[in-house]
C-alpha cells in the first residue's frame, strides 16, 4: 500500500450565504497526496480551494467526510471525530508569508516552537538548522524589513517545516507579490521543494504557477476537483471544455457526430465542413461535440497545402511576440482561431490563409456550458 501524507476522502463543506442559500463550498472532494510531492489547487476565485485547505487544517469543520494525515484519522464525519489544528502535523502558510515584522528571523522561526516548551538549547538548535536548510542562516539577526522577498519566502518557509512536520500547505503565498519578484519567488519555491522534499499543497488561482510548481494539479470547479493528473496531462488531455479554457489557451469548433469508422477515427459536421477526428470508441454518432486544439498545435500558411485537412479564413490581427507571432484568423460568422507561430510570418488585415489541423491533434470534448449543470441526486 502506498504512503500519504494526506488523504482526503469524500469531503463536505457547506456555507449558508446572507441570504439563507447553501454554498457547497467543497462537495464531495477526494485527493490523496504522496510524501514529497506538490499537489496544487488550481481555479478561479469562489472554486472552495482556501476552504479545502483550512478544512485539512482543521480552521473549518466539514460536515461528512475523511481527512487522514500519515494514515492517522483528523476528522471523520461518521464517527464525529476532530482533531484540533495545532495538534495535526501540518503547518500553514498564508497570503505574502505574513512574518512578524518587529521579530528576528531567528525569532520568528522560533517561534512555533516556544509553544512546545522545548528545552532552550534545543531551539536554538533546530532554529539554526532550519535557517540552514532554506539557506539563509545568515539573516538570523535580521528583521523582515530588512529581507529580500525572496529571503521571507525562505524564513516563513522555515518557520513552517522547524516543527518537523512535513506537510505544508500555502494559500496563494505570491499573490500580494509583484509580477517580476513571484517569477523569481516561484523557481526559488520549486528548487527548495525539491532540495528539501517536502510535501506541499499549494492554492492558486494562476495557471503558470501550477504548472512551474505542481506535480500533479487538481483542477476545482464549484466546490468539485474536475480533474486530477500531472501538469502536461491536464494541458494535453483535458477532459472538459472547462479545464481546456483554463489552463491555456484553446482553439473551439462546435460541431455533431456524423459517422464512426472502424480505424479509430470519427467524422463530424462542422460550420467549416466535415472533420476527421480521433475516436477513443467515446463518441455516440449525432451527439453534439466540440473539437479542441492549441494555437501552437496548428499551422498556417497563405496557400492550401494538397492533402492536409486545411480551412479557409481571414486574418484579423497578428501580432509579434519574439518567441512566436500569433495570428487571430476568422473562419467563419462563428468561429474565430487563435494559431502560434514559431517563425514570424507577416499577415497583413483581412489577408486570406489556410489553417491546418492535424487529426491527431484535435481532442473532442462534451458540449457544456460553463456553468455546471444541475446534478440532482
Ligand atoms: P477560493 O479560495 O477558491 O476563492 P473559498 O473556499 O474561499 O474559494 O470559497 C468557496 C465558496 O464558499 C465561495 O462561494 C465563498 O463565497 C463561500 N464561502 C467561503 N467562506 C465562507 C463563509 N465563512 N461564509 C459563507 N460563505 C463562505
Ligand atoms: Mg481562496
């Protein structure tokens, strides 16, 4: 059987709003995290991703579920159990790392400690081995005013792990920060996860922080994880349109299921004619779809390619970015595609070009809208 550090099971949480209307906050959530890994909580504001994490830190009472922490129960709905927060073996770190400005970083790391009365020496001891473990030994006299940001992010980070527990969980800890500093913050925060090795669950509502952070990410929508897998699974495999829109940029052509053919391939019916797509023996022949692909997994070119599957458009913008140009090309009354292209070709306004899709890089996703819809039990 393999270790956890944390393993959530079928969790609850409902609020009421001002009103009196319920709010599942979390419904119904079940994650496991191994011992070293990153797992981070990713969607938009409202998903139930600060909620998650304080109900495993024991700041929220669920009202059903599990919640275990290296295998040790922490909360379980059915046998009315709750173990309070200072005694779950995890610690917690908030919104820019809150350290306490009038406190030395010595002190502030010290800080979790002196509530154990632990022998002197021995804090002063594990302080000192802390620090050196972030790196920052050098700044124990200091005070956080007096630090880069990068130098608070190690200090509150060893004020997290100096107890011991390996477990840490950061609630969108870069989102007071400014763009050019979290850039900096966030690869200091991957080498130091992966120097010290400890396990993490990091919220976040920014999509190029889970993918530089996480090992794997959970992808919440309405209180529910929608999907769970490695950063480049979620990218290339997203199983709904609503994972797709969030995590990068996609290309969307709504069309219905026309025919099947025994080679694993599909046909469908399209305002820009018919398209072949892959078929994973998923799609149900006239049900309504919806093809998605990447900008940077089509190409674009001023004449039709013979033999490729190529659409016809206009360009409306095309843009310059140094390491591609994107084209914004308009194919029909309804559909417009966004297309990356590594070398800069120059489209001019209202130019007529050739879009071209392989099938292989189409993915065919349920129609849905963003809402999701009503489940009733
Ligand atoms: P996120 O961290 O993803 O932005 P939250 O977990 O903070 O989301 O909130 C999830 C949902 O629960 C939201 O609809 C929010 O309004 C609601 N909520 C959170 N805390 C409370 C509370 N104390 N009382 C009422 N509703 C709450
Ligand atoms: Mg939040």
């Amino acid at each position: 059987m393999e270790d956890f550090v944390v393993e959530v099971r079928n969790l609850k949480k409902t609020f009421k709003r001002a009103d009196g209307t319920p709010v599942n906050a979390v419904d119904d959530v079940s994650i496991s995290v191994r011992s070293g890994e990153c797992i981070v909580l990713l969607g938009p504001s409202g998903c139930g991703k600060t909620t998650l994490l304080r109900s495993i830190a024991g700041l929220e009472k669920p009202e059903d579920g599990e919640i275990l922490i290296n295998g040790e129960a922490m909360f379980s709905g059915a046998e009315k159990l709750e173990v309070q927060p200072q005694d779950r073996a995890l610690s917690m770190i908030f919104q820019s790392y809150a350290l306490w400005p009038h406190m030395t970083a010595f002190d502030n790391v010290a800080f979790p400690l002196k509530s154990r009365k632990l022998p002197k020496a021995e804090v002063i001891e594990r302080v000192n081995q802390t620090l050196g473990l972030v790196g920052v030994s050098e700044l124990s006299g200091q005070h956080p005013s007096d630090m880069s940001g990068g130098q608070q992010q190690r200090v509150a980070l060893a004020r997290a792990l100096v107890a011991g527990d390996d477990l840490v969980l950061l609630d969108e800890p870069l989102s007071n920060v400014d763009a050019k500093v979290r850039d900096q913050l966030r690869r200091e925060l991957v080498e130091m996860q992966r120097e010290i090795n400890f396990s993490a669950i990091y919220v976040t509502h920014d999509q190029i922080e889970a993918m530089e952070l996480a090992d794997r990410i959970a992808v919440m929508e309405l209180g529910k994880i929608v999907q769970l897998g490695p950063p480049k699974e979620i990218y290339e495999k997203p199983s709904t349109r609503y994972v797709a829109n969030f995590i990068g940029t996609v290309n969307e052509l709504s069309g219905t299921v026309a025919s099947k053919a025994s080679d694993g391939s599909a046909t469908v019916t399209t305002d820009l004619g018919e398209v072949e797509v892959p078929d994973e023996a998923t799609l149900t022949i006239g049900s309504d779809v919806v093809l998605t692909f990447r900008p940077e997994r089509c190409s674009i070119s001023t004449h039709q390619i013979e033999g490729s599957p190529s659409w016809r458009g206009s360009v409306n913008t095309s843009s310059f970015f140094g390491s591609h140009t994107e084209h914004h090309i308009n194919m029909s009354e309804q559909t417009s595609f966004v297309v990356w292209q590594a070398e800069s070709t120059q489209l001019n306004y209202n130019d007529d070009v050739w879009v071209t899709v392989e099938p292989a890089n189409i993915r065919v996703l349920p129609v849905e809208t963003d809402e999701v819809s009503d489940e009733s039990h």
